[in-house]
C-alpha cells in the first residue's frame, strides 16, 4: 500500500464509527417508548423503520457510485446521517423521531452499500474480510458507547438545556461533522468503471448466483440478530430480574464490548487461522447463547449469553460480504448494493419479535433470533 492509501485509511476508519450512528437506534427506542408509554410492538417500529430504507436505497446506491464515485457517495451519506441527528435536539416527539431514524436509515444504507468498496480502492489488495472486521471494530466503539452516554444525559438533566439522553445526538453530530471534512480533504484515486453500468435489473439478476443469494439471506439474519439483540436484551433484563431501564441498559453496552472486543480480535484471527473454522465457532457461541437467553432465570447466565452473541454475531458481517464480494469481483459495487440491501433484516427480525414478545413475552423474541442462527449454520460450507 502507498503512503497516500496509508494516509487515507484514517479518515475511511473515521466514516465507520459514523457508520456505528445507527446502533444508538437500540437504546434510543427503549427511552423513547418510556417517555411515550409504546408497546413493544411500536417502539420496535423505530429500528425496523431504520432498516427499511436498506430495502429501498441499496441498489441505487451501487448504481450511484458507478456514476459519481465511491468517495463522493461516502460524503453524501456522512451529510445524511448528520442531518438525522438534528431533529432528536430540539425534542423526543414521536413524528420528530420518525424524521430522525428515517433519515439515519438513509444515511446509513448509502454508507454501508459505498464504504466497504471504498476500502477495496483504498487497500488495492490485501485482507479483505481481516480490513473489514477491523472497520466494524472501529464502528462498534460508536455502538457501545451510545448506552452509557445515553445513560450518563439521564444523570445530567438539568444541563445541557435538558436534552438528558438525547445528549447522545448532538455528541455524535460533532462527530459526524468531523468525519465529513476529514474525507473531504483526504484525496483518493478511484479507477473509473470499465464497460456499461448496471440497471436496477441487472443488480438484482445477481440474486440468481446460488453465493450471493445465500450470501444475502446470511446478512439479513446476521443484522436480525443484531438489531434484535440490541434491542431485546434490555427488555429480558427487565422482564426477568425486574431491572428499571436505566440499569438494564448495561445489557446493550455489554453486548457492543463483546462485539467491539470480537471485531478487534477477529481482524487479527482472519488472517491466521481458517475462515471457516473460525465461522463455524461463531456461530457455535451465537447457538449457545440463545440457548442461554430462552432459559436464563439469573444475572449471570444473562450476561453470559449476551456476551457470548455480542463476540459471535461480531464477524459474520465481514466473512460473509468479503465471501460475495470477491465472487464476482467486476461487479462489487453491485454486489456491495445488493449485500447492503440485506441489512433489512434489520427490520424483519424487530417487527417479527415485537409481536412474538407482545404474545408471549421475551422469550418469544429469541425464538425468532435463534431462526436466524439456524440458518447461519448452513452457510458454515460456503465460507472459503
């Protein structure tokens, strides 16, 4: 790599923690249906609504990027994503926070679909699903730090003109902001795409190659986990041990240290070790762990099973999407569009387990996380 790529890898790993922005959805909803007394099924509307717009802006994304570049789409998405985090300032609405997860989710599927392809122009070779797992550790420092500043606002409510837990957002906007100039000044030669650019349907004939495809549906239960993890694990602390939200909101802060921890430790596993052995441990500690979260009746099985779905659920993302990426390698902003789409999962899996949760409690919820490890398992075989 040359000195100019080096240089250029910091501000790629500044847009990742951005990219972590999006996992505030978790703990945000949890105070958002205290202050607005929600079900579990509507306050779940709010991370599904996240996730939805992956559904929508995936694909045009891969074609944008075509047309004006990997950088250029990057800096539009960090402009999004710090637009999302004004509206939450000025109140805690339910319209207000429509707006604001609404325009997180966009901001957050143009960023997912055009960064990993950033790295790939930046690294010019290497280890990708290693580079990539050392991205989402960078991201998952933004994610678990969201509870605790999110916790540490509802200590501080007479300051900061009364924001509380919402202090979290104008904190992230500061950063978001950096991260925006910090790519902006930071010059990175794109190779210009060769032949004629895909159409919408073009993309999605993609779908009809058996590894990407398998590839998808892996992505859509990896984030289902994910988000429902995120999300449910407060609300299983609360429903079994009678915790008040301020406190259970540790279960989420713990699951992202795991995560961040797994994403760390991943990056250097990836490239000593066999990548498919190390998925199949992965997804053995996911397996566990939902074990422990249908049967766990105390603090410490509890905690164990979220640590243990935080560490494996850390690097499914990275193996999976290096695996589609580099099958069809004159196709990656393609790929990467339609991979990125998978992230609806994230609003599957939520909508799915508030209604189970709703019927017949927490556990319920699991059951539907643990379809999604099911699955996971099947892809062990197609991980090179």
């Amino acid at each position: 790599m040359s000195k100019t790529n080096k240089l250029s890898i910091i501000p790629v790993m500044f847009c990742f923690f951005a990219m972590g922005f999006v996992d505030l959805v978790g703990i945000a909803s949890n105070f958002v249906q205290k202050d607005l007394g929600l079900s579990d099924a509507t306050a779940n509307v709010f991370p599904s609504l996240v996730f939805f717009w992956f559904l929508i802006f995936s694909i045009p994304t891969g074609m944008l990027m075509n047309k004006i570049g990997r950088k250029k789409t990057v800096l539009l998405s960090l402009i999004v994503t710090v637009f999302s985090l004004l509206s939450p300032i000025f109140g805690n609405s339910y319209e207000l926070m429509l707006i604001s997860f609404s325009l997180l989710g966009i901001g957050n599927a143009l960023m997912q679909t055009s960064l990993n392809p950033l790295v790939i122009t930046v690294l010019k070779g290497g280890n990708l699903a290693s580079t990539f797992t050392f991205g989402q550790f960078v991201k998952a420092i933004a994610s678990f730090l969201a509870p605790y500043i999110a916790m540490w606002g509802t200590d501080m409510t007479d300051s900061f003109f009364g924001l509380g837990w919402r202090i979290l957002f104008p904190i992230y906007l500061i950063i978001g902001i950096l991260a925006t100039l910090l790519l902006f000044c930071t010059p990175i030669e794109e190779e210009p795409i060769e032949g004629k650019p895909s159409s919408f349907i073009d993309c999605i004939k993609l779908l009809g190659k058996p590894i990407v495809l398998l590839s998808f549906i892996g992505i859509m239960c990896h984030v289902g986990i994910d988000v429902g993890t995120n999300t449910t694990a407060p609300k299983i602390l609360m429903e079994r041990l009678g915790m008040e939200l301020d406190e259970a909101a540790f279960a989420t802060s713990l699951y992202f240290i795991f995560r961040t921890i797994g994403c760390l430790t991943g990056s250097f596993f990836l490239r000593t070790i066999n990548n498919r052995l190390f998925f199949a441990i992965s997804i053995t500690m996911m397996a566990m762990s939902m074990a422990g979260l249908y049967i766990g009746e105390s603090k410490t099985i509890l905690y164990i099973a979220i640590a243990l779905v935080g560490y494996g659920n850390s690097n499914v993302f990275s193996m999976v999407l290096a695996r589609a990426l580099q099958s069809l390698p004159d196709k990656q902003n393609e790929v990467s569009g339609l991979m990125i789409m998978g992230l609806f999962g994230g609003t599957i899996f939520p909508l799915f387990m508030g209604f189970a949760s709703d019927a017949i409690g927490q556990i319920g919820a699991v059951i539907v996380m643990a379809i999604g490890v099911a699955y996971l398992f099947t892809y062990i075989p197609k991980v090179k």
